[in-house]
C-alpha cells in the first residue's frame, strides 16, 4: 500500500512540474534572445518550433540549429485556439485515438501540455481542436525526434 501511495505522489509531483512547463507565456523563455536563424522561436534549447501565424513548424537539436522543416501545419479553431508560449513535451503515443472527439485518429501523437494537446498526424487542410496537425510524414519525423522532457515553443 505504501509503494502505490509513493508511485501517485511522484507522479502528481511530475505534473505540477509540467504543468509549469506548459503554462503559456508571450514573453521569450530564459536564455533566449534573438532568435533562431530560419525560425520564428527565440529560445535556443528548444526541440521544436510553431509559428501559428504562418502555419509553418521545424524540428531543432536544442542548440538552436534546425533539423527539419519548415513544415505545413495547422492548429485550433477559433474558439479551440492552440496556445502560445512554451512546454514540455509530456508523452508520445504512435496510435493515439482522441476519447474528446468521437475516436478521431491521432497518428503518431506528441503531447505537449496538460489539457490533451499535442503534435499529430491529419489533414492540414482543415483547423484542429487546439493541436498542431502535421502531415503524415511531418509528424512521424516530430514523433521520433521528441521525447518527454524536451522544450517547444509555440508563437503567434
């Protein structure tokens, strides 16, 4: 009994740290400055970088050079608007189906903060639900190059 009371402490704990991660933010994360060459992102360690206002996004090492992209994107609807600022990538789940929308496949899912949104694989033809939807390859690239822990930044 002990251990499994230990084992939700740490995990309440892990999210209160993310949860912080995720909280978005319009100013520039710690550390970050001018600006990443190419990108609309300012903050260096990040792993990935979405610009909502151009619909694009890139993959980053986390020293500020980019690996991948600029991608086509899309993201939420008016009313279901992808938030802005900085988070953490929390888990990945290669076939995600969405329990909030009526088992919408969400191929190759990377979650990114505390209200289920996340990278995925779809249609970026058509706005999501507060996600950044990639097309297929796209999000099977972000899906191997995130892990949990890794730092995106996401801006308007």
């Amino acid at each position: 009994m002990p251990t499994g009371r230990v084992a939700v402490s740490v995990a309440a704990v892990g999210l209160g740290v993310l949860q912080l991660g995720g909280i978005a933010s319009a100013a520039p994360a710690a550390g970050g400055g001018g600006g990443i060459d190419g990108t609309s992102c300012t903050d260096a360690r990040i792993k990935a970088c979405v610009d909502l206002s151009e619909n694009r996004a890139w993959l980053l090492d986390g020293q500020g050079n980019v690996v991948h992209g600029p991608v086509v994107n899309s993201h939420g609807s008016e009313g279901h608007e992808t938030p802005t600022g900085d988070f953490v990538i929390q888990r990945k789940e290669r076939h995600h189906v969405s329990r909030e929308y009526e088992g919408a496949p969400m191929p190759y899912a990377v979650f990114f903060d505390n209200s289920g949104r996340a990278f995925h694989g779809g249609s970026t033809e058509r706005q999501s639900a507060g996600c950044v939807r990639l097309g297929m390859e796209d999000a099977k690239q972000f899906f191997e190059h995130l892990d949990p822990n890794d730092r995106v930044q996401i801006v308007e």
